[in-house]
C-alpha cells in the first residue's frame, strides 16, 4: 500500500514525538475537526493519532477500497473519533468499476476546522477539481483552513489552450498520474468559490508541489500572491499504477 501512495519509509508514518503534524504551519486549534481527503493507508491519520493532543474528531476517505478496509480494521479501533470510509469515485488504477467521478464529502456544512487534501488535487482532472474545491467551500468552519498541494503552470506560455482549458497532463493513458493547473485561473476559482489564500509555500524542487493553505473569505483575512517558482530544476516522477492495484488489501 506505502508503494501505491508513493512514501514507503514507515518512519514517514509515525509521530514518535507527539509534535503537531503540520508544525507551525496550522494553528493548534485548527485540528479539532479533521477530514483528511486522500487520506491512503493512513499516513497522517497514524501521525495525528500520536498527536498531543490529537484531534477530537477526523474522517478519512479514500477511493482505494483495500485501503480504507485496512485503515478501518487497524486504525480506527484504537483512537475514538477516527473513522474512514470509502470514496467510492472512480479511478482507473484504483477504483476503475465506480460509476460516479465525484462524491459529496460526508460531512455536514461548516463542520470542518482543518481540511487535508494532500497529492489529491494534482490527480484530479478539472471538472473534478472545480467539484471538490465547491465541497471545501461548503465544509470548512467559518475560520477553517484547507491544506493542500498542487502543481501549477503559467498558462500564457501556451497560446493554444482555449480559454476552458486549464490543465496540463503528463499521462495519455491515465490524466490523472499528474495534473498541473493554471495558476491564475486557480486563484480566479477559488476567490469567486469564496475561498482565500492565506498561505503560500513554493516547491523545492522547480514545478513541484506547491503547498497552499485555502480560508473561507472574511474581513482581516488577506489573500496571499502565488510567487515565481525559482526553485533549482529536479525530477520527482509519480508512481505510475500497476495493473493489480485496485486489488491490493482486497485479496
């Protein structure tokens, strides 16, 4: 399952020190109530466990039924207040018999004090990204935060997109192994969604994840400019699925 998701370090899945898991990054108060979105075989859902103190509520939910099913067996029943639950959406490695490309997330209207999207939105394709940044508008608390990850591109640079086009894809037979979005019209979306960036982190590696932190809009919160990426040039290549990989925890 860690091969699938791209971390096999099982170090990479542990909080041996109890620290909060996103540092300085999110404010204590913030993990109240959880939904980790993409949440895996339970990568940040084993570090917030050991979290002090940990979150009194999360909600995990996956796509990945082996996963989940794992998670709900060997996680859930050794913390109270964590619970998963299956995504049931479809992906071509992960989920390929779903009918339905987007789900509700399961969780009531303004409920969400910190919500966790990481290495989701650079696997969706657009219609879906517009979808689930709708749910993040619809679930946050008023002062809620959305951490999340994407790759980004300056769509000027290519003069044959047409104005509804805003993604680029490195996959022809799977889009979603990685999707990178125009900057400018990620930020038109979201600002018009109701959503505010109070929080920018570049990639360390030049064209890699940008970690941005989204807020409901309000007074005293202002929105944060998305810098140059000037980081030095590297390669991270993405996990490319294997043909069984819906299957795995399944068997």
């Amino acid at each position: 399952m860690r091969e699938l998701v791209g971390r096999t370090d099982p170090a990479m899945f542990d909080n041996p020190t109890g620290a909060h898991v996103f540092g300085n990054d999110i404010e204590a108060e913030l993990y109240d109530n959880v939904l980790d979105f993409g949440c895996g075989c339970g990568r940040l859902a084993r570090q917030m466990m050991q979290q002090n103190p940990r979150p009194r509520n999360y909600v995990g939910i996956d796509l990945h039924k082996g996963m989940v099913r794992w998670d709900r067996e060997h996680l859930q029943p050794r913390v109270e207040g964590f619970e998963f639950q299956h995504h049931d959406v479809y992906h071509r490695s992960f989920n390929p018999h779903a009918a339905a490309v987007v789900a509700a997330f399961p969780v009531a209207d303004h409920s969400i004090s910190l919500l966790v999207a990481w290495s989701v939105f650079t696997h969706l394709i657009q219609d879906q990204c517009e979808y689930y940044l709708r749910e993040a508008a619809r679930v946050l608390r008023p002062e809620g935060v959305m951490n999340s990850t994407w790759f980004l591109f300056d769509k000027s640079a290519f003069p044959m997109m047409q104005d509804f086009q805003n993604a680029l894809f490195i996959n022809d037979v799977d889009p979603t192994n990685a999707t990178i979005f125009d900057r400018k019209w990620l930020v038109q979306l979201t600002s018009a969604l109701g959503l505010t960036i109070r929080s920018v982190s570049p990639p360390t590696v030049r064209g890699f994840h940008w970690t941005l932190q989204f807020t409901p809009t309000r007074p005293g919160i202002g929105a944060v400019e998305l810098p140059e990426d000037n980081a030095p040039v590297g390669r991270r290549p993405p996990p490319i699925g294997r043909a069984d990989a819906s299957m795995v925890g399944l068997e």
